[in-house]
C-alpha cells in the first residue's frame, strides 16, 4: 500500500510542476510584439489560458509544499 501512496505523490508532484512551469514560462500578454505594435491582430485565446490564472499557480505551489511535506513526514 505503501506503494500506490509514493506513486500518487510522485503523479501529483510532477502534475503540479507542470502547471507551475506553464505559469511561469507564459508570456501572453507581457511586453511589446514588434511586429504588432499597432495592436491590430489580437492576442488569440489558448486551451491553457485557464491554467495561467493566480488560483491556480497558488494551487499548484501548495500541492507541491504538500506533497514535499507529506514525502518528509513519512520517513
């Protein structure tokens, strides 16, 4: 049983990275496109943008506390 708890934690922790590394690598919407700099063509929506919200990232750095936390504990 020990086991299946470790994998589970290992799935969640990489999950959360990810979402982490999506949040921290997004550049939509920051700084000047110089080859638009007129703003004409607008900035298309993405499948992830629901992912680069500020719940989320707090989210994802709490299950990877959690996750760290829960791994320490269990030693």
């Amino acid at each position: 049983m020990y086991g299946l708890k470790l994998v589970a934690l290992i799935v969640l922790f990489f999950l959360a990275a990810i979402v982490l590394l999506i949040n921290l690598t997004s550049m939509r919407g920051q700084g000047i496109e110089p080859w638009d700099q007129e703003g004409e063509n607008p900035v298309r929506s993405s499948r992830l943008d629901f992912l680069r919200t500020m719940p989320v990232f707090y989210a994802a750095c709490a299950v990877i506390l959690a996750c760290g936390l829960t791994f320490i504990l269990s030693r």
